[in-house]
C-alpha cells in the first residue's frame, strides 16, 4: 500500500508513472521488447515515479535510492501508516534537493 500511496502522490506532482527512454527496456536477440522487461534507471532524470516509490519486496528503497545519489527518508514509516505524509514530505524534500521538479 505505501509503493501505490507514494507512487500516486509522485504522478500528481507531476512525474510519469515510467520515464520513456532508450535503454531502459530489455530486447530479445531480434531486437523486439520483452514483455515487462525493463532495467532500473541509472540516473534521477530517468526514473519515474513506479522506481521511485518504495518497493515492499525489496525492504522499502532497499539499494535503489542509494544508486541514484539519494537518501533514506528520515521518518520510519509506523506499522499502522499514521505517519505516511509526513514519510511522503521527507520523499518529496529529498527528491527537490536532487533537482526534481516537482509541484
């Protein structure tokens, strides 16, 4: 629920669900995109807000935050999401302090 949560909340700030650019979709040897295949973005400005939002099979951000020069955000995430916008702000903070313009 908080990947969907934070995901919603990156597309109406403005960035697409995915970043359509060269390289990020695998191909098969006969050059056609295999369904689904798709490679984690190696920079900011081509990640959209699906590998940006938290992913619960890999612990949170687990190491895909850190690839893109980005930190934890600093509030813990309570069981019960109570304090999911203030988990949101902290997203938000740090993504605008890497350069993301987001409204």
């Amino acid at each position: 629920m908080t990947h969907e949560y934070v995901e919603s909340r990156l597309m109406k700030a403005g960035l697409p669900y995915l970043q359509d650019q060269a390289g990020l979709w695998r191909k098969e040897a006969d050059g056609t995109y295999t369904d689904g295949g798709r490679y984690s973005p190696k920079s900011l400005g081509a990640a959209g807000a699906h590998d940006l939002a938290p992913n619960p099979v890999r612990g949170g951000f687990g190491t895909a935050w850190q690839k893109l020069g980005l930190k934890h955000p600093k509030t813990e995430l309570a069981a019960d999401l109570s304090n999911i916008d203030d988990f949101v702000k902290d997203v938000f903070h740090e993504l605008r302090a890497k350069g993301l313009n987001l409204k």
